[in-house]
C-alpha cells in the first residue's frame, strides 16, 4: 500500500511539473511575459515578472489542491471578525469585490495569452485574406471580443456552472 502510495505521489509530481513547463513554455515562446514589460516601460523587471507569474501558478496549485487552507471567509464568519450582526454582510461585500477584482485581472490575462498566440500565429490576417475580407476587420475583432462577454455575463450571471445550463 505504501509503495502505491508513493508511486501514485511521484507521478503525481511528474505530471504536474510536465503540464507546468507546457504552459511556462506556451508563455514563453508567445513572448507575453517581455510583451507586457515593454508595454508598461518596465523591461529591467522582467524577471520580478517572471517570478510573479510563477508564485502565482504555485499559489493556485496550493490552494486547489489544499482548498482548506484558502477558506478564509469560513474563518472570518465563524469568529464574527466584522461583530455579529455585520460579519456575514460584510465579508459578502469584501468577497464579492475580490472576485471582480481577480476576475478582471484573469480575464486580462487570458484576453491577452488568446490575442498573443492568435498574433503568433498571424491567424486573423490570414483567415481576413483567405475569405476576402478587406474592410471592418476590428469590428469584427471588437464584435468577437463583445460576444465573448456576453457569453461569460450569461454563464454566471444565470449560474450555468451549477447546473450545466438547462
């Protein structure tokens, strides 16, 4: 049993570390991480950049596989932090104001991952070409971009991942 144990955590490990270095590896080569540094005239901490996106791939491992360790809120509202009454209210608030917050930086993120290998991959210009498409082409961009937060709107704001959306 010990020895499955075991067998189970190395390869465990091992596959985790793998997807890891696809993903650093889909970063690195697309060139979002200097992209952004030049962007914010910031190019000498490129590696502070580096490591951020590092530490916070680890902290949302950590935090998905220990999912105890970040319920801070169980926490807040058992020990009434904010008094009795106004804890639960409160600690809604605060939350809600995190989630939009992380949400908006994550969206951020991945709008610009999507548009950075989408630019790698010169598939929009190529696609415009191909189909003859000369004139409008960042109202279609923007057209796309709109539909996809329609699309997320839609998705929390009738809690499709929930029940799977019937």
């Amino acid at each position: 049993m010990f020895l499955k144990q075991l067998l189970l955590g190395i390869m465990g490990l091992s596959f985790g570390m793998f997807a890891a270095g696809g993903v650093f590896t889909v970063l690195i080569s697309v060139g979002l991480i200097p992209r952004f540094a030049g962007k914010m005239h910031v190019s000498r901490k490129i590696f502070l950049f580096e490591e951020a996106v590092v530490l916070g791939t680890l902290t949302g491992n950590f935090f998905s596989i220990f999912d105890r360790y970040g319920r801070i809120g169980d926490f807040i509202i058992k020990n009434h932090i904010f008094g009795k009454e106004n804890t639960e209210s409160i600690w809604h608030m605060i939350g809600t104001g995190i989630l939009i917050i992380f949400g908006l930086f994550a969206g951020i993120f991945v709008g610009c991952l999507a548009l950075a290998i989408a630019e790698m991959l010169n598939s929009i210009p190529i696609f415009a070409r191909r189909i003859g498409f000369r004139h409008g082409l960042g109202v279609v961009v923007l057209a796309m971009a709109l539909g996809k937060i329609a699309g997320g709107l839609i998705y929390f704001i009738k809690a499709v991942f929930l029940y799977g959306g019937t």
